[in-house]
C-alpha cells in the first residue's frame, strides 16, 4: 500500500477497515454511540496504559458519581481519587479533576470541538484530542495510540525507532496520510478495535485480520519485530516499613506528596527500615511487649518500580489518653485519624486498601 492511494482518498486499507469494524468490531461498549465528550473523554482517560475489562466498572462507578463535567469539576479531588483507588497511574485522576474545572471555568461545561483546541487542557494529549474530536465533532484527524502504534507500524513495514521524535512525527505524518474522507469514527473505532482484538502484540490473529493483504509485517512474518522503540525503561527498586497504627478503632494516615508515586493518596507512614522504626518507637514498644504485630511482606508493581514493603501493625491501648496519643505521632509525617469506614471511603493506594479490609 502506497501513500500516494490513501492520499487521492481511495485507500482500500481505509475502506477494508471500515466494513470489518462495522460488521466485527466492537459496538456495545458503555462509552459508544454517543457525541457526549464528556463520556467520550473519561474513557480516554481511563483506557490509557488501561484494559477494558478493568475500567469498565471504574467508568459506571464515576458516571453514577459524577454524571457530567460540571458534577466532576465541583468535588473534591479526595471524592475524585477515593472513586480512581485501585485504577492506578494516580496522576491521571488529578488531571481529570483538573481538566474538569478547566472545562468549566474557561468554557462554560461545554468541551471545545477540535482537537487543537482539546489539547490545550489539562491531561488531553494529541492522540485523546484527536479520539475526542473524531468520535464527538467528526473531525477529521489521526490518533496514535500504543495500539494504534502497533497496527500501523506493521501494516506499514515502519521500522523507524520510536523513541526517537523525528520517527514519531513521521508515524503522525503516515497516520494522517491514511485518514478516509469519510467515515472517520468507525475508521478511528476500527484502529482501535484491530490493535485491541486481533492485531496484538504477541499471537496476533493475522489469518482474521481485514488488512492482511496490506500488512508488511503479515506478509513478510515479521510482526514481532514492530512498533521498534529502543528505549528501554530502567526499573528501580523500593523497600519501606509500612506502619499501621491504631488507636481506638482508628487508622493513622498521611497525604503523599502531590508529585510521585501515589501522588496525593493517602497512605500510611513510611520507614525506610525496622531499625528504624523501632528507635522511634523504642518506648511504646517497652511499655507494651506484644504491641507490634508482623505483617506478611509483599512486593507491589508499578511500571517503572517494584517496591517492597513490610507492613507492621501497631495497636495502642483504648486507654491511652488524647495526650499521649498525640506525642506519639509527632513521630510520623503529618496525617489524621480515620475511622475505618473513613479510610476505606478516601483514596487509598489499591495495597493499602487490600490491607485495611
């Protein structure tokens, strides 16, 4: 297949898409079959680095909350990441509020109809712009998703490395190249449809797909070699004590910083080692041999990271009073006290919430 055809807008990969997404593709997705951004642009956002069977409860879960953008910009972001615990890449939750008020503030609840325009909002990047405006505005633009990305670098034969910037403008340049001139949605819902179903990343089902006939990679059983991108992600390593400190039916916890890793959650105090807990925790634990309960350890995985922690639960008598309670936490990082009922109800990080429960 040849630019030269998609560009003269007779583009049979165009058209052979179009028919298999209309007849195939997926069409009963709760964000489907509607122009409302709104709806449209949460599950955008969810979908990102996110599986469908995942978000699909998350998004039922948020419309029930927060039916429109405007009921989204008035909450709190404590309302907003309690309904995100769980969905994991927290910043996103924090840019969906944010975009939210944007939205309100700057263009009275209605989202702007080009992707150029979209873009220019908190948390909307290029290829959620150009989703938004093609499924909402029937505009006529390019998406690039990471399954988007797959699908077109193997039908294209694009060995480019996308870790590179000039490579990546030029898969924009060919995806823009190919746009039918009609028909955009379910050509836009077809790229989708294929990179998620059937053009996989590993075991793709060619001998199903539409576009065989256009595939370099199919053609030439190459698909394990695109989309190339040589940049490979350096995964550290984390390990803290989790303290879970109680108090009369309470749980101790804190903020995390607005920046990182479960960026604005709460969660509970970190040391960075047993020692270290116990030297500033040296006189409760004197006063109260058996105060200290050893939790299993456990390893969570984040996509740059795996971080160990070793959870210990600390209980302090029903009787000790208000006063001493309160020495005691200047010890820890500035939090307050949740019933557990609370807890659960707050954003917590998916571990903790396990924990807790």
């Amino acid at each position: 297949m040849t630019l030269a055809r998609a560009q003269a807008g007779a583009s049979p990969f165009a058209e052979r898409l179009i028919e298999w997404q209309q007849v195939h593709g997926r069409h009963a997705l709760p964000w489907q079959n509607t122009r409302d951004a709104y709806r449209v642009w949460l599950s955008e956002i969810m979908l990102q680095q996110t599986q469908v069977a995942t978000v699909l409860g998350y998004y039922q879960r948020f419309l029930l909350r927060f039916p429109s953008v405007r009921a989204l910009a008035a909450a709190s972001l404590d309302d907003v990441f309690a309904l995100w615990s769980g969905l994991g890449y927290y910043t996103r939750a924090r840019n969906l509020h944010r975009c939210a008020q944007a939205v309100v503030q700057q263009h009275g609840g209605h989202f702007p109809g080009s992707s150029a325009e979209l873009m220019q909002l908190p948390g909307i990047g290029r290829s959620t712009a150009a989703a938004i405006a093609a499924f909402c505005f029937g505009e006529r633009v390019a998406i690039l998703d990471g399954n988007v990305k797959r699908v077109l670098t193997r039908v294209l034969g694009f060995d480019a490395d996308l870790a590179e910037a000039r490579a990546e403008r030029a898969l924009w340049a060919q995806a823009t190249a190919l746009l039918p001139e009609r028909g955009i949605e379910p050509y836009t819902q077809g790229l989708m449809d294929l990179g998620a179903t059937l053009c996989t990343a590993r075991a793709p089902q060619c001998l199903l797909c539409p576009v065989q006939v256009d595939c370099v990679a199919a053609n030439t059983q190459t698909q394990e070699r695109y989309p190339v991108k040589t940049r490979k992600l350096k995964r550290g390593t984390r390990e803290h004590v989790w303290l879970w400190l109680r108090w009369r039916a309470q749980v101790w916890l804190v903020q995390r910083p607005p920046t990182g890793v479960w960026a604005g959650l709460w969660s509970l105090p970190e040391f960075d080692s047993r020692p270290a807990f116990d030297a500033a925790f040296a006189d409760v634990i004197a006063a109260q041999l058996d105060a200290v309960e050893t939790l299993p350890s456990f390893t969570h995985t984040l996509t740059h990271l795996d971080w160990t922690l070793h959870p210990l639960r600390l209980t302090l008598p029903a009787r000790t009073g208000a006063a001493r309670v309160a020495q005691i936490v200047t010890r820890l990082p500035t939090g307050r006290w949740f019933s557990l009922a609370q807890a659960l109800a707050a954003g917590l990080p998916a571990p903790l919430r396990k924990l807790l429960a």
